[in-house]
C-alpha cells in the first residue's frame, strides 16, 4: 500500500488509472452494486452502482462496467461515508495505530490527530512513524501543536521555531492546535502570532482551546485567526460560537459527555443550521469507547432530535469541509477515497461492513484490518525503559502545601495537615503522597495530593502530560513496590495494596501507550478504573488526572518538572530538587 500523501495521495500514474477505468479500458478493483448510498450533494438517498480503482471511488452512477476484479451486491443495505474523528488523541493509554484499527472497524476510517507525544520526540523519528502511520487504510492527519501543555525543564526537547515549522509543513498536518497556550497572544507572543498566520498561510485551521471563554475573548481569537474551538459545555456557549463564526465541535467524551443535552437543546432552540457543527469523543479513555466511537455519537445525535441525513453529514462532510479535504473525504463521490460505511437501516449507525481505503475492514460483521501495515506502524513505536532507582532519600516528604484536587484536571493549593515524614498517612483521609519524578532520575518534586482517593496504597504511572513519572498513594512501601513492578514493563500504570499488584496497564511503547489491541486494553483500563473508584477516587475519570496532573493549560497550580506551579501568574512557587 502506499502512502497517502496529504491532500494529494494520488500519483499521475494512478489518476491515468483512475481514467482508464472509467473508458472501459481497465476493470474496476471493486463494483458495489444496488447501492442505496447517502449523496451530501442532495442531502437525499440515491440508488447507483458505486465503481472502485484501488483506493479510490471512481464512478458513481447507473451503469455498469464490462467486468472488475470484485462485486458486492449491498441490496438492503444504505451506505454512508466513512465517518470522521476531527479531535483525537491517540496516546491516551492506546497507540494510534490500535486506535486506527479499533475506529475503523466501527465506521470511523478517518482521525486527525493530536501531535503532543510526537512533539515531544525528535523531529526524523516522530516523522518517520507519522510516515508509517499514513500507509494503514485508516486515513491519519495531524495536528501541529503549538505549545507543549506544560512547563518542560531546562534539559527537555524545546519547542521552538524550527520545529514548529517542520510540523506546520508536514503534508499529513492539516491544522494548528490545539491552542491551550492562548493567553500568550493577549501578552504580547509575537513568535505564537506568527506560527498561527504561517498556519493561515498554509491553508490549515487553527483550532482553539476556550473553556469558558466570555464573548469578548472568542472575538479577540477570531481577530488573531481562530476558526474552530472544542470547549463549548453548555447550549449558550455552543450557540454563542456559532453565532460568531467558529465551527464549533460538541464533545461526547468520558470527562465531558455534553453532547446529547446541547444537542437536544440546540433543537429545541430551533436550530437548522448545522453545517458549522462538528462532534468528537475527544481521546476518550479505553472504557469509554465499549459503546463505539464517532458511531455512537451519531446515535446520539439521532436520539436527541437531528434528522438521519443531518447527523451523517455533521460526522462526516463537515469536518471534510472544514479542513479543505472535501475533495477527498466526507463523502461518496467520484475522485473521494473509499471510505464506506455499509448500514443494516439509516437509523443504526454502527456498520455490518466497512471499507477503509478500498479495502475491507469488517465484512458481514467481523472485523477484518490487515495486520502487516498495523506492524510496520509498531516497528517504528519506541520501546521504552526505566533505569532510575530509588533512595529513601527520595521518599521525604516535607512541602507544607499541596495540591487539592478540585474535580478530576483541576487542582488548588491548600495546607498540608498531616505528618508527611511518617511511612504511611492514615487510612481513610484525604491525602496521598505524590511524587513527580524525572524519567531520567535528575530531578523530583514530592508534595501532598488532597482529594484523591482515601485508600490508595500505591500507584506510580509513567503515563503524564510531560512524559515523567507520577507516585500517588498512602503507604511510601507500596509506591515502592508499584515502581518497581512498573520498571519491569518498561512503563506503564501500577496500582499496589499492602504490597501487592491489584491492577496494572503495561505501557511498553515510548512509556506512555500499550500495545495491546484497543479491546483487550478496555479490559485493563476498566479494573484500574474500578479498582480506584472501590478506594476512593470520587471524580469522572483517574485516567485524566494522571495526564493533567502537570498540565498547564488548566488551572489553578499544577505540578511541572520546573515545580508547582501557579498558572494564572506563571510562577513557579516551589521548584523541583535535583537528585
């Protein structure tokens, strides 16, 4: 299979081909015939043949071609497009190359994707596995960053202009964002306002990131060249959105499953305007995707009052539309990729069979992807280790402040009020040690962690926004043990009670994704999940916590390799201590 090149995939050779195909003079690779098929042009269902050459849908149409290599006769069946994921994070416990296949396998054949862990990476290897990523019949796009979410140390990978450049360049990136780091612009960033206009220049979106955000700060954004934002978590806030402009992309995910109540109250504010409407699962965690992914946001959709054509176009064309690739995506007409969804009724959005890039991915319902691209993609997935080794030196705990966790991402400061020098804090309070550590072992920051969970012996995760390692629990011993069971993998997430493994996530690949296939890492994910939530995690998701921990872009303090950290005054109030 070749790449597929960004907003060009197809060579001159192949466009001959494509042509060749429709003169009779070269056989179709796949006809599908009887096809009741969505047509976005109409906004109406069609009956017609579809024609395919490869990866491409050539012909649509009455008629019929001499002979092709294959038929499939879909009477019965209604075809839509290939449904499309416009925000993914595909490191959130998964890879993207799992998480392609799972989507795809349920209709979503299309993600573009959150570049963060990449970014982090240097610049020929992440390319090189974005490269590897773009020949699997999922169609992989890109976001470049342009911010890292959190506040890196002296020694880390600084993301400066040369290699924002390279990402805003790449065929595969199609816009900039996520723009969490939005505040810069208000004081005075020019080196952000001059990678967001070369991103305009390009011709790729920006995407903000305005949770809250009032009238007069969206403005502003739209001024400095802002188009489309995730945040809104309210019918006001999505429809303010509209109302100015931004393609405005509601969430169904597992920290802000928004989506059924705006849209229900979207259409009870008689909203028919809807082609500036997006959906995304937002790099859910594995659990939250047992229902499905960009299907079950459809169903969702149909539930809450959006007519079938409506909300088969909103997860598909208009995303499409929205990142200039309408031309090859989002919907079923010659010269798109053959992306097609085969449904048992309009109104069932979870496909019997998929093609993702003219190839079959689920046939008579049974997953089908093939594997040697998923394992070329893997090859060039870094495995990771830990060498450090822990001191009891490293086990004192004397900050008098802490961080107390005001939902699952948000944390303020608050006094410490117990003995921290003790081996163990009482069982049944609120407060855990917490420990952020280097992955290279140069530094750590040890503090206090209040509202956590009340009976967490240990748990250690190299799964964090920075990349470094987070210890979390009551009992030094278990946090101990738990890192050393997390060494043995390489990273991952571990969780220990009175010296023993109750769950675990191996994370092999770069320390911070599995290699498992997506459905049995759900099975992993989901015991660490319940396991937690029977000790005391009282919020919406542990997971998230883990990641946002050292997240910037969230208030009020957070806890960064430089230190803790004050967002709103961009101070470090205590600084990390080398080891």
């Amino acid at each position: 299979m070749k790449k597929n090149c960004g907003r060009s995939p197809w060579t001159k050779s192949e466009v001959r081909t494509h042509q060749a195909v429709i003169s009779g003079k070269l056989a179709p690779t796949l006809v599908i015939q009887n096809a009741t098929y969505l047509n976005h042009g109409v906004k109406a269902w069609r009956t017609a043949n579809i024609w395919i050459s490869g990866d491409r849908i050539v012909y649509v149409g009455p008629e019929m071609p001499e002979q092709a290599d294959a038929y499939h006769d879909a009477t019965g069946q209604y075809i839509v497009p290939g449904y499309i994921e416009p925000h993914a994070h595909p490191f959130q416990l998964y890879n993207p190359a799992s998480l392609a296949k799972f989507a795809a396998e349920r209709g979503t054949s299309t993600l573009v994707n959150d570049n963060m862990l990449l970014l982090l990476e240097p610049t020929e290897q992440a390319f090189a596995q974005v490269e590897a990523l773009a020949d699997l019949p999922t169609s992989m796009y890109w976001w470049a960053r342009l911010d890292a979410q959190t506040e890196l140390d002296a020694d880390s990978i600084s993301i400066d202009n040369r290699r924002i450049q390279a990402w805003l360049k790449h065929p595969q990136v199609i816009q900039a964002g996520e723009l969490t780091g939005w505040p810069r612009l208000s004081q005075g960033d020019d080196e952000l306002l001059h990678w967001m206009q070369d991103a305009i220049k390009l011709g790729k979106p920006i995407e903000g990131h305005f949770p809250g955000a009032s009238t007069k700060t969206l403005t502003k954004m739209a001024l400095y060249g802002v188009t489309s934002d995730h945040e809104a978590m309210t019918v006001e806030e999505a429809m303010t959105r509209l109302e100015l402009g931004y393609t405005t992309t509601i969430r169904y995910s597992s920290i802000r499953p928004d989506l059924p109540d705006i849209f229900k109250g979207l259409v009870e504010a008689g909203l028919t305007q809807f082609d500036k409407v997006l959906v995304t699962t937002d790099g859910s965690t594995p659990s939250f995707y047992k229902a499905g992914m960009m299907d079950e946001t459809i169903r969702l959709m149909l539930e809450a009052g959006i007519p079938v054509e409506e909300a088969y176009r909103i997860a598909s064309y208009n995303a499409a539309r929205h990142f200039n690739l309408d031309h090859l995506l989002g919907s079923i007409a010659p010269g798109r990729i053959a992306h097609l969804n085969f449904l048992e009724a309009k109104d069932a959005p979870t496909p019997v069979a998929v093609l993702a890039r003219g190839i079959w991915v689920r046939q008579a319902d049974i997953p089908c992807y093939p594997a040697e691209a998923l394992d070329a993609a893997y090859a060039l997935m870094p495995q990771s280790e830990v060498q450090i080794s822990l001191t009891e030196q490293d086990f004192s705990f004397s900050m008098p402040v802490g961080l107390e966790m005001v939902n699952s991402v948000i944390m303020k400061l608050y006094q410490v009020e117990h003995d921290t020098s003790v081996p163990m804090l009482p069982a049944g309070c609120d407060e855990s040690f917490l420990m952020l550590l280097d992955r290279e072992g140069k530094w750590r920051l040890n503090t206090v962690l209040k509202n956590f969970a009340t009976q967490v012996g240990g748990l250690v995760s190299s799964y964090s926004i920075s990349g470094d390692i987070l210890m979390i629990g009551k009992s030094k011993r278990d946090m101990q043990v738990a890192f050393e069971r997390m060494k043995t993998f390489g990273g991952g997430i571990v969780l220990v009670e009175d010296g023993e493994v109750i769950a675990e996530v191996p994370l092999t690949l770069m320390g911070q994704t599995s290699d498992l296939p997506l459905e049995d890492l759900i099975v992993q994910e989901t015991a660490l999940r319940e396991a937690l939530f029977a000790r005391g995690y009282a919020f919406e998701d542990p997971v998230y916590t883990l990641l946002f921990l050292a997240s910037t872009h969230l208030p009020y303090v957070r806890i960064t390799p430089q230190g803790i950290y004050e967002v709103l005054r961009k101070k470090v109030l205590f600084p990390a201590i080398l080891r």
